[in-house]
C-alpha cells in the first residue's frame, strides 16, 4: 500500500513567450526527440504514430542512448512531416532504417529528456477551426476505497462536422496518493485505457484500428495519453465516444469524505493530413472518494491559472513563481526534482512570490513541487541554453 502523496498538478511547460521560434538545427538527432523541438514527450508519440511502418536510410550510428548523434545528407530521408521541415529520419529513432514500436520503446526510454534550447512544437494548420471539446466523464460520481472508478472519454466538434482524425494526444492530472499500486507490477501504474464499442467508429469494432500510449508518473499524478490510428490515413470522420479510463482506488485512504478531480491539459488533435484541427477544450471529471477514516485531508489542488512560473524554459540561473489567485496566499516552500521525483534542491518562502536558482543544475527538465498555504502543485520546467 502506498503512503498518502500529496496532490500534484503538472500544467503546460511550453509558454507563449517562445511560440513561433526556429526550430532546433537539423544534422542532429537525439533519440526519441522526434519533433526535433528540445525535449521528448507525447507529441513525439504523435509524430512517430504518423509514419510508422514506413522505412527508410539506416543511420551509421544506430542506437536510441540519450546522446548528440550526427545526421548526414545521405542519412536523411528526404520526407518531411505535412507542415513542417522535420525529416521522417527523426522518427527512426534506433537508426535501422524503420520505424516500428522499437523507436517507440526509445521514445519511453528517453521520456520527458531535454537537451539545449527547447522550442515549440511543429504543426501545419488545417482549414478546419471550429472549437473540439475532448470530455472525460465519472460512471459513476461516487466509489469507494479500493474500489474501480471508470471514466468515460469522449471528442466532439462543435459544429458537428469533422475532419477525417488520425489522433490525439493530452495529459491527465490526477491525485496520485488515490491510485493504487498494479499488484502484478508496482512498478506500472494503475490508470488504464480501453477502446469500448462506443468508441468503434474510431477504433473500429473490435478496437484494432487504433492504439494507446500511456507514460504516468503515479507519484506525481501525472500521465501523458496518446491515441491513434494503428495505420495512418485510416482515420474515422465522426465523434463521439472513445473509450474508458479505469482507475483502481488505493484500499486504505486517509482523510474525511473527499472531492476528487481529474483534469484533461495541453489538448492536440491531428487529421489525417498531420495537420491541426483547430483549438481543442478538454473538460475533466469530479467524483467522491466515501470513507470513515477521520484522520487529516489532503492538500488541496492548486490549478495553473493559480500560479504563474517564468521564464520557462529558463536559459540563466533563476526562475520566479509567482501566485496570482487570492485564495493562494503565501508560498511556503518550492522542491526541485529530478523527473523521478528526487529532491534536488529545496527554498522556503513566506510571500506570493519566490525566485528559486537552477546555476550548477545540468540542462534538463525538472520538477518544481510548490506549497503553498492553500494547496500544493508540481510544475514542469526546462533549464536551457542561452
């Protein structure tokens, strides 16, 4: 049995002051970086879903260690992602020459690595721009210790027209000291996702026309979802429901009764032509944990509009947090964490905001766990390079 956590939130680390920038330079590859972009995450998932199974020239240096492996002319495919100027050869990232589910096992293996400046993603835009909702639903809005929670996810288009979808991708934040551990492997999380029949007209009947990629961190209540079509091109053009998330409740949680959130962030959506398919809401759910136990309450959930953290991703030493909601009232601590969870570093504080120093750390993506005395959250960040 795990002991009680406190509730994290990990919120988007990609700010608008770096949109638009030039991309990383090209000749270079770092294993599981597929959008070439700084640090490997689900987009990369994403991009590696769109051209898997196609095959290309191997690379003289075929290996998927987090290191600077150079590019040649002759190595590059001459293919590019719809949109962009990023070679197919970034999505070989063992180098053999194709890209199947071992360049996605360097994807997991190099999960949430950065290296140098980290830009903005790539993506063409579709001539689709009507408002998509990405909607997770509670079965039912109260479970028990120990219990199964089932949430149901549905995408919609709003008018109700749709353009032919080949995936989407989205992280879910979560109290991690609820899940329980996966008794067949402590090591897996115990957060699933399953294609149900509802889901057909995107995973087809017997749900083998797309597949899921889940990368969660229970310690910090975090995971990271990638849904998309098993061979691309073949995505549906309709909406509705997709599917199930199943989450197993730890047996003994302490506290009152309590409120639980799960929140959908950083929604993409992607047609068949890689292309984006215009802004995406995603809404997340709410069901009560009912216990006996009378014992102390979790830290609230402090959400991203509560608290702006800059710059991010930071090229010098320092780094503000700043609380911007009156129900956050004073900082009291800031933990930075290496992405395992391991403290790192650690600055009291007993005002709004606090600046925290990153000189000395090497360039990487790091947590910051953040109390304050209305709640506690986690934030992602990158340290880069000038």
């Amino acid at each position: 049995m795990k002991a009680l956590r406190d509730i994290v939130v990990i919120v988007a680390f990609f700010a608008p002051a770096f949109m638009g920038t030039t991309p990383l330079a090209a000749q270079q590859l770092y294993p599981g970086d597929v959008t070439n972009n700084g640090v490997v995450d689900k987009i990369d998932v994403l991009y590696w879903s769109y051209v898997r199974g196609l095959s290309g020239p191997p690379r003289d240096i075929q290996s998927g260690d987090w290191a600077p492996i150079p590019l040649s002319d002759d190595e590059l495919w001459g293919q590019t992602f719809p949109g962009t100027d990023i070679d197919y050869a970034y999505a070989d990232c063992n180098g053999d020459g194709v890209i199947n589910d071992a360049d996605l096992a360097v994807v997991n293996l190099n999960y949430w690595l950065s290296h140098g400046e980290v830009v903005a993603d790539q993506f063409g835009a579709s001539d689709i721009n009507n408002a998509q909702i990405l909607d997770l639903q509670a079965v039912d809005p109260e479970t028990s210790e120990g219990q199964e929670e089932i949430m149901t996810l549905g995408y919609g288009l709003f008018p109700d027209n749709i353009p032919s979808l080949h995936g989407m991708a989205f992280t879910l934040l979560y109290n991690g000291g609820i899940i329980a551990e996966d008794a067949s492997d402590p090591n897996q999380s115990a957060i699933y996702f399953n294609y149900t029949s509802e889901g057909a007209w995107f995973a087809g009947s017997d749900g083998s026309q797309a597949e899921v990629f889940i990368y969660s961190n229970d310690e910090l209540g975090i995971a990271d979802v990638v849904l998309y079509q098993a061979v691309a091109g073949n995505g549906p053009t309709d909406f509705g429901m997709v599917g199930e998330f199943n989450i197993i409740m730890e047996e003994v949680i302490f506290g009152l009764e309590q409120q639980e959130d799960i929140l959908i962030v950083e929604p993409q959506t992607l047609d068949n032509n890689f292309l984006t398919t215009g802004p995406v809401q995603g809404d997340g759910t709410t069901f009560f944990i009912m216990k006996s136990a009378i014992t102390s309450l979790s830290d609230l959930l402090l959400g991203e509009e509560d608290l702006n953290v800059y710059p991010n991703p930071s090229t010098g030493g320092w780094i503000t947090i700043e609380l911007t909601t009156a129900d956050a009232k004073t900082i009291k601590t800031v933990e930075v964490m290496d992405l395992s969870g391991k403290t790192i570093r650690s600055f009291q504080s007993d005002d709004k905001q606090a600046h925290i120093n990153l000189e000395g750390l090497p360039l990487s993506a790091y947590l910051l766990r953040i109390k304050t005395d209305a709640g506690s959250c986690v934030q992602r960040i990158i340290k880069g390079t000038k």
